[in-house]
C-alpha cells in the first residue's frame, strides 16, 4: 500500500521557526536565493529560471509566472512589485498564515521579483483587520533592511529595493488588484476597465507586478541554494 505524502513548499517554515527572528529564517536557507541571484545572475537569467520551473499564479488562471514578468520586464521608467494581501474572501487564511508565520520568505521573493523585472519600490497591501501579520511584516522589513537585504545597495549588488506596508479598509472588492491599486492610490475601491493590465499600467500608471505567486519561488528550489527546479511536469 502506498500512502501519499503531502509535499509542503509555502508552508514548509511556519510552525518551525520564530517568525520575528531573521536569524531562523536565514538559518534555514533563507535569502540564499536572494544572494544567488544577485551575486550570480542576471535579471533575464532569473526570469528564465523561472519560466524553466513551470512557477504558476497562485489564482484561478494558473498563469506562468516568467512569462507574466517577461511582460513587465523590458517596459522602461519607473515600476512597482505589489502583494495583494487583502485575503477578504470570507474563510480564507493562508496569506496571514505565511505572513505570520514566515514573513521573511514574503519579502525574499518580492526582491527578486524586483529584480527580475527592474523594479526598486515594493507594497505590501494588507486587510487592516490582520493586526498581528501587519506588526510582523513590517518587523520583518526593518529586520531586513538592518541586515541589508532591502533597502539601497543590497548586499552589495549595486541593486536596491525598499517595500512598504500598506492597510486596506475591509472593502472585500479590494480583493481585485485593479481596485486595490485604486484603494493604494489613495481612491474609492473600484475595479478599472481593462486592459490596460497592471503589467503595463498599474500604481500611478506604471507598470506593476501584481502577484502572489513570487512567496513561493525562494524555496522551490534544488538542494536549498538554487534558483529553482519546481517544475512537477508543469
């Protein structure tokens, strides 16, 4: 008889390490991904890693990650990673589960998102509701910049990256990402007409990569260090 074992990737932290320490996080692999890639990869190097993996959008489309960044990447000026962390479907929780639990994680992959698609400015849009993944991801931004993983320069690189935590107002149409970045913008939650997509036109009209999908790309790797092997037959 063969019993199938759940494979854990997202989640393969939380309940294992204190989520307001850096040092557990880095202890177990943490922002070895984030030193690969920018010690030894180029962005286009990091978008094809990702293409290669079969790394798919964690909603309902399913819709290939690099290929998604591949859109953003080449545009030109000034652009914007976000984290849609309004979770206001009624029941759901594991956005506040990774934020809670392994915020670190959250940050590593909306830095390499940045830098695989030339981004330089980050948000992380969180339900005012969640008081406590509010108080523990900023803790774990300011960890993160103390140890010069986010901020100006990062470790080195001449690649900079900063984020910011942004609280929603409990509107469940915030959920879409065109009304949360109406909401960000300091506006009335309503959904945009599209196109434009985010991608191309997003927070004040620049391109944004909006996504949850990038919370699982530092671990879906080969042998801890890597920049990934998810595939699964994609």
């Amino acid at each position: 008889m063969t019993i199938l074992c759940e494979y854990v990737t997202v989640l393969e932290n939380v309940g294992k390490i204190d989520p307001m320490k850096i040092s557990d996080y880095t202890e177990n692999h943490g922002y070895k991904a984030l030193k690969k890639a920018l010690k030894e990869m180029s962005p286009n190097d990091v978008i094809e890693s990702v293409k290669k993996s079969g790394l798919r959008g964690r909603g309902g489309a399913g819709f290939p990650t690099g290929i998604k960044w591949s859109f953003t990447a080449p545009l030109k000026g000034e652009k914007f990673v976000l984290c849609n962390a309004d979770e206001g479907e009624p029941g759901t929780f594991k956005d506040r589960l990774v934020m809670e639990g392994d915020p670190h994680k959250l940050v590593e992959g909306m830095i390499l998102t940045g830098y695989a698609v030339g981004a330089h400015k980050g948000y992380i849009y969180i339900r005012g509701e969640y008081k406590n993944s509010i108080e523990t991801v900023q803790h774990a931004i300011e960890d993160a910049r103390k140890n010069g993983y986010l901020g100006e320069n990062i470790l080195d690189s001449g690649f900079s990256f900063d984020i910011k935590v942004n609280m929603g107002a409990g509107a469940y149409v915030c959920g879409e990402e065109t009304a949360l970045i109406e909401s960000l913008e300091g506006k009335r939650g309503n959904p945009r007409i599209k196109p434009p997509f985010p991608g191309m036109s997003g927070i004040w009209g620049k391109p944004t990569k909006q996504c949850g999908d990038f919370i699982q790309y530092p671990f879906n790797n080969t042998k801890r260090g890597g920049l990934v092997q998810f595939n699964r037959n994609k």
